[in-house]
C-alpha cells in the first residue's frame, strides 16, 4: 500500500507544479483580469434547505479539499492501526521530528513577525509538509537511496499534516452554529453505528459524509475536520475474508482523484499572485513564512532527530546516512499545498499575496537545496559501489 501511494503522490507533485507555474504565469499576463474573476466568481449550490453561496476558490478550499483531508485522515488512521505508526519503535523517531519540523518553523516566523508591522496569527503557515512536492522531489533526486528514507519522510508528512489539521481547527474558527455542529455530530454518529454493520453499501458511508461536511460547512468550522472526522468512523477491517478493508478501498479509489484533479486545481486557484501588488518579500509575513520553511524546517527535523538518536531512544533509519537525512530535512520545507490552505485561513487581502510569495519562494529553494543535497549523496554511494565492484577479487572457475 505504502509504494503504492508513494508512486500516485511522487507523479502528483510534477502536475502540482505545473498548476502552480500555470497560476502564477497567468496572474502576470495580460489574462490576470480573467484568471482573478474565475477564481472570484460566486457559485450558488442550493440542495432542499441547504444554499451556500462562495467563489470558485472557496468551494475548492471548503469543498473539494474536504475530500483531500478524508484522505489524510484514512491515511493517518490506517498508518495508525497498521502501517508505519502502529510501531512504537519505529514511531518514535519520525514523531519526534515532526514535532521538531512543526515547532521550529513557527518561532522562526515569529521571531521575523514579533516586531513592528509583524502579523504573529500566521505563525501555522510554514508547519506543515506538502507530501506530494517531497516525494516527487525525493523520487527524482534519490530513486536509489534507502527505501527507508521515503517511509521516513511519509511517516513524518502524515503527523505534520495531523498537526495542521489539529492547528486549523482551532485557531481559525471563529463563529460557531451550534446547531448546525449538531447536525454533524449526529450524522457521524450514523456513520460510526454504520460501521458495525460488516455488509452496509460503500455509497452509505459517502452520504454519511456528505451530511457531516454540509452540516460543517454550515457551523462555520473549517471543513477539513469533517474530512478527518469522517475518516475516523470508517472501520478499517474487510467486509470479507481476503478482501481488503473500507479504509484500504476509500484509499485506492480516492486517490487517483485527489492527486491527479482536486489538488491541482487548489494549486491553480490558490497559488496565483501578482509580483507588483504581493508586496515586497522583505516584509514580516512573507520572510517570515520563508524563512520558516527554509531554515526552521530543516533545523528543527534534525534537531529533533539528532537529539532523539543521541539520547539512544531509536536509531536512524535503515542504511541512511546524516547527509540524506538532511536532504529529506530540507525537502520537508516544501509547504506549498498544507501552508496555502492555512494562509487563507489565517489572512485575506494583501497579507495573503505575501504568504504565498514567501509558500512559494520558500518551497522553491527547499525543492532545490535538498535535491541538490540528495544527488550529491546519490552520485557519492554510486562511486562507492563501482569502487567496491572493481576492488572485488575475481572469482576464478576451478
């Protein structure tokens, strides 16, 4: 399951990236006026007493990626109950520097943002970790390195995106209908009872989570939950002996979508500025967000980690070495995806056209410092190996 998904993510990042590139050529061409009243323009969805009116990009972000963040939470609980997490020593090390990954970028940027015109409530912006982005990068970089490298750096992705989600919920809710909370925690409830009943239709637990993202959408809490949320009811055994399980299935089959079509199309409708009216990177927000995927990531991985290993309390992954270590570090500063979605959270106006100044600057240089990094520690093991051969006594038929 795990190369599996690291193959969909990896090919994932070259199409995010050409969304990204897309969105950001057009917003400096004569067609921005175009692109900017796309992503603006209102949509009205009405269904019975459900009426939501928002733009095209805020049904993406609310919407769209609610299923994105149903993914995450099925990975996080199947990582959980049987993959990379269910091992305690093997758990250790990549919690701990995802702490670290998570800790260190938000003092960097508030220690750039406590001063005079700073805006510390933008602190969230550079914790997390664009998993797609890093394993393409890792991929391309490195396709020879130890696959323990890449369970790595999954492992440490998926608890820096559970730490986004807990980070989003609540910091950025502002107004609450409880009403409406209630209508969702009782379609989840549904969900969860749904789930004793070993034989109930797939397409029952896809209403289950409708209702409980509409009933979000409503409360005014950010959506995302709901995805996670939702996940969290699906039960994880198979209907069937020899069959895989619910959350096995709603992996694979929502996968190929949210890779290939939903984040691609937040990339292209969240990544999109203006160079002249961004404002200068040198402000707080922007060298903020920056610096913390540049410098705090890296730092704080590796801090973390090396603490962790000299402490003797885990050890390195298989057959890896610190200089690899420290290029995955690096690639971990690839926010683009996780840290666009809190900027628009967090800001709006012009604030947002620097947090995605600094997303996008930040993450730029982090693909090309750490693949940098990885090659070189490639093409080092490979002179190795070819010196290790040519060394090898020759073996003679008697």
């Amino acid at each position: 399951m795990t190369l599996e998904f690291l193959k969909t993510e990896a090919a994932s990042g070259m199409i995010l990236a050409v969304a990204a590139l897309s969105a950001i050529i057009l917003a400096n061409s004569p067609w921005s006026s175009a692109y900017f009243n796309f992503i603006d323009a209102a949509l009205t969805i009405q269904v019975g007493a459900f009426r939501q009116t928002h733009s095209y990009q805020d049904w993406i972000k609310e919407g769209l990626m609610a299923i994105f963040f149903l993914v995450v939470g099925l990975e996080i609980k199947y990582e959980i109950l049987r993959g990379e997490l269910a091992n305690p020593r093997r758990l250790l090390l990549p919690v701990a520097a995802a702490l670290g990954g998570m800790a260190a970028p938000a003092l960097v940027y508030l220690a750039v943002n406590l001063g005079r015109g700073g805006a510390p409530a933008g602190w969230p912006v550079p914790m997390a970790t664009d998993i797609a982005f890093a394993l393409a990068a890792l991929a391309v970089a490195g396709p020879r390195l130890p696959p323990s490298l890449r369970a790595f750096l999954l492992t440490l992705a998926i608890v820096d995106d559970l730490g986004a989600v807990i980070a989003i919920g609540v910091l950025f809710t502002d107004h609450v209908e409880w009403t409406a909370v209630g209508g969702a925690a009782s379609a989840l409830a549904l969900m969860v009872l749904l789930s004793r009943w070993k034989a109930a239709p797939y397409l029952l637990y896809a209403l289950g989570f409708l209702l409980v993202w509409a009933f979000t959408l409503e409360s005014g809490i950010s959506t995302s939950l709901a995805g996670v949320a939702a996940a969290a009811a699906v039960p994880i055994s198979a209907q069937k002996p020899g069959h895989k399980g619910l959350v096995e299935e709603m992996m694979h089959s929502l996968h190929p979508y949210v890779a290939y079509l939903i984040l691609p199309l937040f990339a292209f409708a969240a990544a999109g500025f203006t160079f002249e009216g961004a404002g200068p990177l040198a402000g707080p927000v922007g060298l903020g967000v920056a610096a913390g995927l540049l410098i705090g990531k890296p730092l704080g991985i590796l801090g973390a980690t090396g603490l962790i290993i000299g402490l003797k309390l885990s050890r390195r992954p298989t057959g890896a070495r610190w200089s690899e270590l420290a290029g995955v570090s690096i690639l971990c500063g690839i926010g683009f995806t996780m840290s666009l979605f809190i900027g628009q959270l967090a800001f709006t106006g012009p604030g947002q056209g620097q947090v995605k100044v600094g997303v996008v600057l930040g993450s730029v240089a982090s693909v090309l410092l750490g693949a940098a990094l990885l090659a070189w520690a490639q093409a080092r093991r490979d002179r190795e190996a070819a010196a290790d051969s040519a060394l090898a006594p020759v073996r003679r038929p008697r």
